[in-house]
C-alpha cells in the first residue's frame, strides 16, 4: 500500500495529463520505482522467478524512458524504434517467471503448454491481429504491430495456464502475478484498441493500467519451484486448446481465415492429438503397471495384495461370497526331491487350472508358497469341488477351508482367520 501510495502522484500525472511526452514520463518514473522494488527482491531472494519479473520489468521501462526522450526530442522517427523492441522483449521475461513458478516441466506439461500457445496464437492471428493493427505500416511494422497483440493474449495465457497446473489460485504470489499480467496485458490491448481507431489517442488515463501491473507484479514474491507437478488424468489444456483450434478449422470452411492462422490451428491440432496419444499410452502403462503389481509373478493369478483388496470390495458391497484357502499336501517332499524348478513349474500349472476352474465363478489367488485361494460368487459349491480338484497332481493333494462372507464373518481378518482354521483342521484330518 505504501509504494501504491508513493507513486500516487504519477498516477494523477497520467490521468490527467493529454501532452505525450509528459504522459509518457509520468509512465516512466512509475515504471522505474517497480522496477527498484523488482530488483530489489531478485538481489534478496535471487530465485529465477523473481529475477525473470525484474528483467521483464526493466525491459518494459527501458522501453519507456527510449518512448520518453523520443517524444521529448519530437516523436518517433520510425516504427518500430528501439522502445517497441524492448517492450516486445519483456513479454519472454515475464512468461520465464510464470514457468519458473511451476514445479519442475516434464514432456507432458511442455506439450501441454504448447498445444495451448498455439490454440491461443491462432485465434488471436484470426481475429484480433487484423483489427488491432494499424493501416499504413511498414512490413516490419506491421509485423511488430501484430506481435503486441499476440503477446498480450500469449502472457495471459501462459500464466493462467501455469494455474490449472499448480491448482494455486489463491496464492498471494499467483494472485498478484495473475492481476499484474492482466492489467498489463488487458491495457495493451485497449492501447492497440484507441491507435487502430480513426482517432488516436496517445494519452489516456487507462494508461495507468500499465503501471499498476508492473508494481503489482513486482510485489509478487514468486517461489520457484523444485518438485515436479503431477499431470492430470485429463488433459484439460490440450483438449479446450485443440477444440478451440478445431473450431477454427471449421470456420474457415466457411469464413477464410488469414493464412497464418489457419496453419498455426493445423500445428495445434496435431500437437493436440500427439499429446492424447501420449495420454492414453501413459494410461496403458499405468493399467498394466497396475494390473502387475497385482499378479502374483509365478502363476498369473491374482496376488495377496489382490485378494486383500477384493475381499474388502466384497465386504463393503455385501456380496454373497465364497472365500476358500488351499494349502498343498506333499509339496516340499516334491520340491526337494526333483528340485524348485520342478515345484516352479508344478506351482504355474496348478495356478493355470484353479484360474480355469473358477473362471466365471470367482477368481483365484496364490498367497505365497504354496497356498492359493479363491473368492466364489457364483454356482460356490460346485467351483469349490473343480477348485479343489485343480490342485491335485504329482503326488500332491490340497487341503481346504470355506467361510461364507458376511453369514460366518463381518470383517477381512475374521474371515480369514475362520478359512485357515478351517483349512488346518482339514489338514490334519489327511
């Protein structure tokens, strides 16, 4: 509040004020104080953001001060003149400090990040380039002219962008970041808005828009980040960006868009394809790395942490299940005797057939060793005769135990507290 309240002078300088070069120094000397306290905070906290935000800054009022002394002297001499290429150049410095804020960019947030750029490129190519740029310029000119509009909506983009992927909106450094963006940003484009009009008006209280985003942004604080952010499930930018940029495609059917913004929606959409093809192979690996650490390694049937999460499953449905444990007879007699090789391979064929036993009936399981199981929620007791059957071979026999879900026990533990009593006491009945 205190620096708002120093620069209040300046303000009431801009509003007031329709002469251009005094316009454009009381621009300047606010320019400069945020620029101070920009600088500041990078020689304290010395994180790229914040360094990033004083060099934007810096640029934008170097390109004042340049606009400063050529009105001074009596206007522009050419368009562009060296103030526009240092406006021009703080736009990359002020997106720097909003990447920098991001915890640490993987490929997915690049393309992200590029796929919206494009989509955003692209609608302002179509629609605002044409109308904000002022007639009788020069190629270079015009070009330039065309790079402030793009560079507005761009910087808008970007930052809100860097939201949706660090989900802090209401962080006091993104708020100001955000604020500061948009009335740079937004007081640009109304800038654009009055000298592509038949009337310029150099000279605007709007103007203080400029000025107010450069301190707000200044007094940031950014936290550079260090840990990488989590893609979301759902690519959110990709997909609005490609619709957007599709949609452009589709008016140009009808509507002819100018050159430059029809292939840069052609690169968004392709951009945006290759990023869902990445999405949903990132999605089969996910898959099959589930499904992996779920399947015991030997036999293909579910694994322990499996029967675990599938008994919790049937207890919090209240479906009518079957649960029955199996513990092998003369196992360790045939494993030492023709070796684990043979009790490997004994272990697969058995987990094979109580899988094939069960199948459409319930599932199968192996807990370790040799003890399997089998969760059954259909046609029980004739899935428990071919479970049972399945693990008999080589001289080796199975014992069992069954409990009925939620009739004999409420909970996970009790019940397989009461199947391995049950599988023991047949054990010892053999």
């Amino acid at each position: 509040m205190l620096l708002f309240a120093a620069t209040a002078p300046l303000y009431v300088l801009i509003a007031v004020t329709g002469e251009s070069a005094l316009h454009q120094a009381g621009l300047s000397g606010a320019a400069l104080i945020a620029t101070a306290v920009a600088v500041c905070g990078a020689a304290r906290d010395r994180g790229p953001a914040q360094i990033a935000i004083a060099a934007g800054i810096t640029l934008w009022a170097a390109g004042s001060v340049t606009a400063t002394i050529q009105l001074a002297q009596g206007g522009y001499p050419t368009y562009p003149s060296l103030a526009e290429w240092l406006w021009l150049a703080s736009y990359p410095a002020f997106m720097l400090a909003a990447m920098f804020m991001v915890p640490r960019w993987g490929s997915g947030h690049w393309r992200d990040g590029l796929v919206g750029c494009l989509a955003v490129v692209a609608l302002g190519a179509a629609y605002l380039v044409p109308g904000l740029t002022p007639g009788m310029l020069s190629p270079l000119g015009t070009l330039v002219a065309g790079g402030f509009v793009l560079g507005d909506v761009l910087l808008i983009a970007a930052i809100g962008a860097a939201l949706v992927i660090v989900r802090q909106p209401q962080a006091p450094q993104w708020r100001r970041l955000m604020l500061g963006a948009a009335l740079l940003a937004g007081t640009d484009l109304l800038f654009a808005f009055r000298m592509a009009g038949s009337i310029h008006d150099y000279a605007n209280w709007v103007d203080n828009g400029w000025v107010v985003g450069l301190i707000c942004m200044a007094l940031a604080r950014p936290r550079s980040a260090h840990r990488e952010a989590p893609l979301p499930r759902v690519p959110i930018i990709p997909v609005v960006s490609s619709v957007l940029a599709l949609g452009l495609l589709v008016i140009d059917r009808y509507d002819r868009l100018p050159e430059d913004a029809f292939w840069i929606a052609v690169a968004a959409v392709a951009l945006g394809v290759s990023r869902t093809v990445q999405v949903a192979r990132a999605g089969a690996r996910l898959a099959e790395a589930e499904r992996l650490a779920l399947t015991d390694e030997l036999t293909n049937v579910g694994n322990r942490r499996r029967l675990f999460r599938d008994l919790g499953d049937a207890f919090e449905h209240g479906t009518a299940t079957h649960l029955a444990l199996f513990d092998l007879n003369g196992f360790k007699a045939l494993n030492d005797s023709q070796g684990h090789a043979a009790g490997d391979a004994l272990l697969a064929d058995f987990g094979a057939r109580l899988r094939d036993a069960v199948d459409g009936a319930g599932s199968a399981y192996r807990l370790g060793g040799d003890e399997f199981c089998v969760l059954l929620t259909a046609d029980a007791d004739a899935a428990l005769q071919r479970a049972r059957a399945a693990l008999v071979g080589e001289g080796v026999t199975a014992s069992s135990g069954s409990v009925l879900l939620g009739a004999e026990a409420t909970d996970p533990a009790q019940a397989l507290r009461l199947a391995d009593a049950r599988m023991y006491a047949d054990k010892t009945r053999t």
